[in-house]
C-alpha cells in the first residue's frame, strides 16, 4: 500500500469521476485547479428553484491504494 491523491471531480452535487490517482499533490492540484476553471454547464432540466447552470468543482484527497492493482500519474 501507498498514500496517492484522488483527484475527485463533481458537476453541481454529482460525482462524475473519481478515478484518477496521483503521486504528488502538486500535479493532483493543477488538475483540480484547471477543472474549477472551466465555464459552467447549462442545467437543461432546471424548474423553478433549481440553478440555471452547473458548475465543476475537483478536490485532492489523500488516499491509500495498492500501487500494484492502480494506475497512479
């Protein structure tokens, strides 16, 4: 086992990916920080109280993992 960060990524309150491991915060963080860039996604399903647009929100997590069974960039 080995400590990896888990680049998270969510479009409004949904988790869309949280698959990718990296060996440094660092390189974890500019990807997170160029997903929270990104312009917003229109809500094509929005009513009446619910946001016109969704946005992307990526977050580093400090995780352990088999460095044998998964890929870490």
């Amino acid at each position: 086992m080995t400590h990896a960060f888990l680049l998270i990524v969510y479009l409004g309150q949904q988790i869309i990916a949280q698959d990718m491991y990296f060996n440094d915060i660092d390189r974890c963080k500019y990807f997170a920080e160029r997903l929270n860039k990104q312009p917003p996604v229109p809500n094509r399903t929005a009513g009446e109280d619910v946001p016109k647009n969704r946005y992307y929100v990526a977050v580093c997590e400090p995780r352990k993992v088999n460095s044998k069974t998964q890929l870490i960039y």
